[in-house]
C-alpha cells in the first residue's frame, strides 16, 4: 500500500432525522446514521473498510472520481464533499 491516505467524493444528505453519505465510487460504504457526527465517523471508517476488503481479495479498488464530476452529476443544491480515511488505522 503506498499511500494510506485516500479521499473519495461523497454525497451527504442531511435530514432532520438522519444524514445519509453515498459514495458514487464505492456504493458499499455508503451510511445512513441519525447523528451528523457519528455518520461522518462511520463513512470513513466503512470507506477504509470496504478498500481494504476489495485489496484483501484482489479485487481492483475503482479510483475515485474528481469532486467536480460528481458535482456536475447531482447538481448545485447537492452537498459534495472529499472524505478522507487513512487506510493505516484499520
């Protein structure tokens, strides 16, 4: 692993009972969590999760795409943010 910092985009959509995280990139570390906070937590700790599951069975890790791409797919209104996670910690 040369780099154990990485940063996929993530679509964030806060509620008033619950934020949800999608990354386009990697579906499966997307969450739902009624805590802002706590589903920040949770999106990098699952991004982190779900690379190194995809590493441990040699399966190829599909590069994240450029902020600005997934920004001009959802639109202005949406949240868009990096979410970074270094892959070291887990």
């Amino acid at each position: 692993m040369a780099d154990s910092k990485v940063a996929y985009p993530a679509i964030i959509q806060p509620s008033d009972h619950q934020t949800k995280i999608h990354f386009p990139d990697l579906p499966a570390a997307d969450v739902v969590d009624p805590d802002a906070q706590h589903a920040l937590l949770r999106a990098k700790i699952g991004l982190a999760i779900v690379i190194i599951d995809l590493e441990s069975h040699y399966e190829t890790v599909p590069s994240p795409s450029s902020l600005a791409d997934v920004k001009a797919q959802v639109g202005t209104d949406a949240q868009v943010e990096l979410i970074w996670t270094d892959l070291s910690q887990y």
